[in-house]
C-alpha cells in the first residue's frame, strides 16, 4: 500500500521542508511489526516526487490483531490496501506536515500552494467509482480511477476490484493530506481501531476549513464514524463481563486530574500561600480546586481565552456557594504582555502552558517570570515525550496545538538554565503512574526563590 506525492513548478523543493525528510536519506520505520519507507524518487527544481509505503507483516496482523484493530480477528485485503490502518502506520511520519510545525524559517511554505498529484492505493471499497469521484471532485481535485488488469488461468473476472486513484489539483501540502486522512477512512469498508473523543477531534481539526463546505459533510460523517454505535456495545458488553481487577482498572484517576491534584498538594505543602497566580487557567478547574486550599486568599484566574473566561466563570459561581470557598478573579491575560497585577504573588503556576509556545518564545516570557513577576513558587507541568511511547501513540504530538514536547533530560537542562541568571532553585518531580523505562507522564519542576529557603 503506497502514497506517492508529486508536486511541480517554481519552489517545490520546498516539500521537503514542509515533511521534514533530508531528500537524500531513506525513512524507515518499523510501526508494529509493519514497515514504513518513505523516500524521494525525484528531486529538481520544477519537480519533486516523494513515495511512501507499507510492507505490513501478515504474521503480526494475526497475532496483534485483538489489540490493534480490535473488532476483527481475521484477514482480509485491507491489510494490504490503502485504508484506516495504513493511515494510522504513516501518520507519525508525515506528523510534521500535518501539524503545519516545519522549522521556523520554512512556516511560510504552510500556506504556500502547489501543483499536486497524488497517487494512492489499492483502494478497496464498496463505494462506486462516481461516489468516489463526489469525494474528491467538490474540494478542487482532477480524479482518475484505474483498476489492475488481471491474467487468471481460469475464467473469474477481467479485472480486480482494487483501485488505484489519481488526484490533481492546486492546494497546500497540509490541507491535501488532512483530506487524505479523513476521506481514505470514509472509503474504507472496516475501520479497525477504537473510535473516541479524540478520533472526533482529529476529525473536525483535518476537516477544519473544507469539511464544512463539502455537499457530502453528513454521509463523511457518518462514514468516518459508523461503528462507534458498534464499539460502544461491545466496550459495554467487555464491562459486564469485567473482572474486579479489570473494575479497579477502569476507576483509575484520569491523568489530568493527578496533574492538578499533585499541584494542589504542592501549593498546600508551602509555607506561604495566600496569593496565587494560575496562568492559562483555561476553564478554570485548577482555580476552583484552589480555592478551597486553606490559607489561600487571592486567586488571579489569567486566561488569553474569552470563552474559557466564562465557562470559568461559570465554574465559580457554583462553587461559591460553599463557606470556605475563595473565589477566583478572573484576568484576561497572556505571557507575551507584562502586567504589574502579576507582580511577586507567593505562587504562580503554568500547568499544562508552556508546551503551547513556540520554544523561541520562551526565554523572554522566563526573565518576565521570574525577573519582574518574582513569584515566590513558581510551578511548571509539560508533558514527558517520552512517556508517548506507552501510550502507543501515533500522533506527532499529544495535542495539535503543542509546539514541543520534551525529554526528562531536556526538560531538565531547560529547568537548570532558568536559574542561571534569577537567584532560584529547583526541584524536578513526576506525576502520574511512573513507567520504568520511561519515567513519568508528566514533569514538574518547582522553581523556589533563594531568599525564600534561607
């Protein structure tokens, strides 16, 4: 199963920015058990052309099946055709692209069209040929469908029921492949792995700005998300059938909520509490929790976003009703601008925000921090990347709107060079159920002012 990316004119080697793949070294990735190959057939001024494929292993089909497609145990031609599956194996790879998150200096190439050609398949699908062409057809692409010609020994069928497509049209490089992805699932007859929240989100993000528009939006829609009924029926059945191991399992506390109740914890461990900053308080859950922090007195909610403001303030009001609740006050507010309120709280908290903003950024906003703000405590969560791998993740990123995500070590060394040159310490902590390979989900650093300690 195979991906072939053509793109001619002035500047098209460009591309190979916008993927992030040196045109003069072969990818290969072993994505379990199957192996992925991208490489670059043509490089030249007014032509590149870059190929991908799937070798997939039939033995690990078999074996992994029950986990990684988990509705089938047998199989079928899918496997070895362009499909849900084959987009799950390649999307790591093309993450980059996808993102729109090239280097720097290549962003404007994002927006940037070009003159494509996409070749892909075999296609196998229930779909006719003109349903096919009512996909691709109304978002601007030239469609040509093909099919192998086939010399049997005996007499079944002149010609094979797997397809072969061609797209052309004009478009940028990030929205042709956000097409890809959803619409190669929607012409697959079985779509092999468990359809969640996060599966809806991935759908209205590639779809963002075209999907909308499309004549077909409900039956893509429905395609893309028909067997969510069927997963939910049997998820439901696997409950009752659960064991109290598998009960205890299912009552594990969900990460985000660790991630906030080791930061309260934090903040109820310090000796001077009263004033609190919770920057990019979002819909303002931490802020609730830390208005029933004993001690706590004032609770600046900075948030960039309106409507998360009001869900926050939402949020408030009904906690209020509660005696020893301290209510916070909501601040429009964001990193990039000074703002004197914010000046030497006893604590100022990033959970969950600095992974938001591009890693050049970063610098200033610390010397704001730390060199005007002065926060007694500050406290920073961000993701672990390499946590990523127990998760099984096929996604660049753990969120489309991360801009980094670091390492312990680099999360580490990140941490050191704050201090260089503001008088605090540090202490590094995890959170969440801590893997022995690798580490924690999450990573906190606690950042203490050295006149606080002495």
């Amino acid at each position: 199963m195979q991906l072939t990316i053509r793109a001619t004119g002035d500047n098209v080697k460009a591309v190979s920015y916008l993927l992030s793949k040196n045109p003069a070294n072969v990818y290969e990735r072993n994505q379990k058990g199957h192996l992925v190959r991208l490489f670059y057939s043509r490089f030249e001024e007014q032509e590149v052309e870059v190929t991908m494929f799937v070798t997939p292993d039939p033995l690990e089909i078999v074996k992994n099946s029950a986990q990684a497609y988990d509705i089938t145990h047998y199989i079928n031609d899918r496997e070895f055709a362009v499909s849900s599956i084959f987009c799950s194996f390649i999307r790591t790879a093309l993450g980059t692209a996808l993102n729109g998150q090239p280097k720097e200096e290549y962003m404007k190439w994002v927006s940037h069209p070009f003159s494509f050609e996409f070749e892909l398949g075999p296609v196998v699908s229930s779909l006719s040929d003109q349903q096919v062409r009512d996909l691709f057809e109304p978002i601007g692409y030239d469609i040509t469908i093909s099919r192998p010609e086939i010399d049997y020994s005996f007499h079944v069928k002149a010609k094979s029921t797997a397809r072969y497509l061609t797209l052309k049209g004009t478009t940028t490089l990030q929205q042709a492949l956000r097409q890809l992805f959803v619409l190669i699932p929607v012409m697959d007859n079985y779509k092999h792995y468990y359809i969640d929240e996060k599966e809806i989100e991935k759908l209205e993000r590639y779809g963002d700005g075209w999907l909308d528009h499309h004549p077909l939006k409900a039956f893509i829609l429905r395609q893309a998300l028909r067997f969510k009924e069927i997963y939910s029926q049997v998820e439901s059945e696997k409950e009752k059938a659960s064991t109290k191991n598998e009960a205890e399992t299912a009552k594990k506390v969900r990460l985000n909520d660790l991630r906030y109740e080791k930061v309260v914890e934090t903040v109820r461990s310090l000796p001077t509490r009263q004033s609190i900053v919770d920057f990019g308080s979002g819909e303002g859950k931490l802020s609730v929790q830390l208005g029933f922090v004993e001690g706590v007195t004032d609770i600046l909610a900075v948030e960039p976003s309106e409507y998360a403001t009001l869900q926050a303030i939402e949020r408030f009001e009904k906690a209020a009703s509660k005696s020893t609740f301290v209510t916070p006050t909501p601040l429009w507010g964001s990193l990039f601008y000074y703002d004197e309120r914010l000046k030497e709280k006893d604590v100022m908290i990033l959970c969950e925000v600095i992974e938001h903003i591009e890693e050049r950024r970063l610098p200033k906003i610390m010397d704001t921090i730390l060199g005007q703000y002065k926060p007694r405590v500050l406290i920073v969560t961000t993701p672990n990347k390499e946590y990523n791998d127990v998760y099984d993740m096929v996604e660049h990123m753990r969120h489309h709107d991360h801009r980094f995500e670091w390492t312990r070590s680099e999360f580490e060394t990140w941490c050191a060079s704050q201090i260089e040159n503001h008088p605090y310490d540090v202490q590094i902590e995890g959170i969440g159920d801590v893997h022995e390979e690798h580490g924690y989900p999450t990573q906190m650093c606690i950042f203490v002012r050295k006149e606080v300690r002495s």
